[in-house]
C-alpha cells in the first residue's frame, strides 16, 4: 500500500566546514547501514550512497532501477551532523527537517520496515553495546509523577480535537481497530473494526446490563457510551480537558448522560468499587516507575469476582529492558513520558498487586492496518489541517509518527493486546 508522502522543504544553503571525528564516524556507520538493509539511499546527485566494501548484500550502487524502496539523502551533511549530535531522535528530526525523504513511488512506512526488521542487527554488535554512552535518561518531569501526568497528557491530546477528527474515523477512537480475520481488509470499514475493538473489550470485561464499570482514560467516550447502551453505568476519568468537552458533547447527543460521568481527574485519586475495569491504550503514559500505583490502583477498584481489561500496545521483554530507561523521539515529540511495557512486565507487575492475567488476545497486525489508515486521512486532509499552530514541520513529524509506528507493527517489532485481568484473593 503507498501513501502520498508530504513535499519536502526547500534545502538551505550549504557552509564548508570541517566534519569532526564523530561525524566522519557516524557517515562511516551509514555505509554500514546502506550495505545491510536492502534499501537504496540516494545522494543528491542520483547516485547511491556506497557500502563500506566488506559489507555484503548490497546489489548496485549506480542509481539504476531496482524495486526496492528508495530514500534520498536531501542535505547528507546537515543529516550527519544531527544522527552525530543525538542518534537516537536524529533520524525523526532529520526527516522533519527536510534532510532526507522517501523517493516517489516509495511509501514512508515501507521504507522504514527493512530497518526495523534489522533493529538489533543492522549495526555491529560492538557499537551496540556502547548504546549507554549516546543514550539521553528519561527527564524528571516525564516518569509520570501525578505533578506533570497532566501536562504530559496535555502536550499530545489537548493538541485539538478538530485535529484528530480530521484523520480518525467516525468513532473519533484513537488506538487500534480490531479487523475481521475472515474478510478481506479492503472490503472493512475503520469505524466498524474500531467498535469490534470496543465490544470485544467490554466482551472480554463482562459489560452488560446493570454492570458498574469504570474506565480509566476516556478518549472521547466511544467505549463508555457502547458500555451505557448495553445498560452498563460508566464512570469514566481522563486527564484530557478537550477530550473530556467533546466526550460529555457525545454522550448527550446519543441520550446517555444519565448513565455515563466523565470527570477530569488521575487515576490515582479514583475512589469506589466496581464490577469492571477498562483501560485502553493508557498504561503506555503511565511510566515504568508508577506501575505499582497503576496496577495498585486497578487492583483496588475491582470487586471480588469482577475483571480488569487492559488494550496495551506491547514491545519484547528483551527490548523493552534494553530500552526502558532511554529518552528517544517518540517521547521527545509525540508522547512525552511514554513507555511501551512487555507482556511479562505486565504480569509481574499485575501479580504484585493481587492481579493475573486469565486471557489475552494479540492483534499487532491490525495495528498497522490502522496506522496505515490514519497516515493517508491526515495527508489527505491536510490542507484543511495547516494553520499557524500546524504548520509543515507539525505535519512532517506527524507523517513520520505515524509510518515509524506503522513499521514497528508490521514487522513484529510492537504488537498489542486486550488482556483479562483478574483478582487472585
């Protein structure tokens, strides 16, 4: 599938200087890079960029045809200098920037999977190991301390809403659609797979009449006001003041406000007891450091008999340790305080505070169909987007974000979850 990819900006003008031995290091390490992963990068003039010549697997290196996909190096000076000063957030920033770009013909995303497929391989193991030296510690303010949880929440989902409806579908839901395996994904609806994702949940939770649920993060109210019409009574908290507006506007306009609340209010400071749990794609913002107070707190609003759903993008145990305390450009431009866990992570955690995991549905693929289907509405309706607050930078981060996340899914890099929990005592 391709997607339209935004024009690049202008180039600016170049400056002579001398590169430093960083630098000549990290152009050295992208000759490595050009000859493990069968991309072509391009110069900027046509040429490819050469392999080091004992790296193997590199086909030609004269710019001719080929099907592989194809990324053009737009300023290769300016983009060295970035991966040389930070390596980790340098690739995103550069793309923003304007230093490098997919050819025409080649989709973003497609040309970032042969790089995630090679994660933990593309460069020599030596240099890996020394990842500590170029790795930036999570800030203080992003480890998810109910002081900055807020505004954390704030810098991504208070953005605008008329900005997310712009590129999400119907149901205004913002985390993986649920498709269905026996049709052909063509022939889906997003909005009907986004409510399969919403009914499996409340299924796998136990939603039905006179049910008391609570849900921790409303996005903008889809599940609970499925929840309320299968007769279920919803609290629902957010840290999202604009989600929480558009939320309350939503469940009037459907006739449910006599069964759902939504209140602006952290996790933590959520009292009562209740039949069900239901948390989607929130426990990625919560931060590694306040898992105990999460699965604390999920632990302690359950009821005996009753069950916790989590949905729960999800990455390896291995990379999820080797990770974990590094600052990197998702936290850095689009999720500050974001963290990923694994699936054992989860678990330890869960039965520390008296919970197991009983059942657990995988569907990463899904996950990168809908990536796949946000990026293409947000380039498409783009130009009703660009305002003073959006300008072309904002657009490119976002294009990147969303083909970045889109590889990871598809190469089996992340995957995500809608786990049953339940209390042991």
């Amino acid at each position: 599938m391709s997607v339209e990819v935004l024009p690049s900006p202008p180039a600016p003008a170049r400056t002579t200087r001398r590169p430093s031995a960083r630098e000549r290091l990290t152009r050295q390490l992208l000759r490595v890079v050009a000859g493990r992963v069968p991309v072509d990068i391009l110069l900027p003039d046509d040429t490819l960029l050469p392999p080091l010549p004992r790296a193997r697997g590199r086909r030609d290196h004269t710019g001719g045809a080929t099907d592989r996909p194809r990324l053009r190096l737009i300023e290769p000076d300016a983009f060295v200098r970035r991966l040389a000063r930070d390596p980790k957030v340098g690739i995103g920033e550069g793309y923003t920037a304007g230093e490098w770009a997919a050819e025409p013909g080649t989709d973003l995303a497609a040309a970032l999977i042969p790089f995630a497929e090679r994660l933990t391989d593309v460069l020599p193991a030596w240099l890996l190991r020394l990842r500590r030296l170029v790795d930036r510690p999570i800030p203080e303010d992003q480890h998810g301390a109910l002081e900055h949880s807020q505004a954390n929440v704030a810098a991504h989902y208070d953005l605008s809403n008329d900005l997310f409806a712009a590129f999400l579908d119907d149901s205004l839901t913002y985390s993986s659609a649920l498709f269905d395996d026996s049709r052909p994904l063509a022939e889906q609806d997003l909005t009907d797979a986004q409510l399969r994702k919403v009914h499996a949940a409340l299924d796998l939770a136990g939603v039905g009449p006179g049910t008391d649920l609570v849900e921790i993060g409303t996005g903008w109210g889809t599940l609970a006001i499925e929840a309320a019409r299968r007769g279920a009574t919803v609290t629902s908290v957010t840290l999202s003041v604009e989600q929480a507006d558009l939320a309350r506007q939503r469940i009037d306009a459907a006739g449910l406000s006599g069964r759902v609340k939504v209140i602006v209010q952290d996790y933590r400071e959520v009292t009562g007891d209740y039949d069900a749990v239901v948390s989607i794609e929130m426990i990625e913002a919560v931060g590694e450091r306040f898992w105990p107070d999460y699965f604390g707190t999920l632990s302690r609003l359950v009821r005996p008999g009753g069950a916790v759903v989590l949905q729960s993008i999800l990455m390896s145990h291995e990379r999820y340790l080797a990770t974990r305390h590094s600052y990197g450009w998702i936290q850095k431009h689009i999720f500050p305080g974001g963290l990923v866990p694994s699936l054992p992570a989860i678990e330890q955690h869960a039965e520390v505070a008296g919970l197991r995991v009983a059942r657990q549905h995988a569907f990463g693929t899904d996950y990168a169909e809908t990536l796949h289907r946000w990026r293409a509405r947000f380039l498409a309706a783009w130009p009703t987007i660009r305002s003073d607050l959006f300008g072309d930078e904002f657009a490119r981060t976002w294009e990147f974000y969303l083909a970045y996340c889109e590889a990871g899914f598809r190469t089996g890099y992340l995957d995500v979850a809608q786990l049953r929990l339940e209390p042991t005592g």
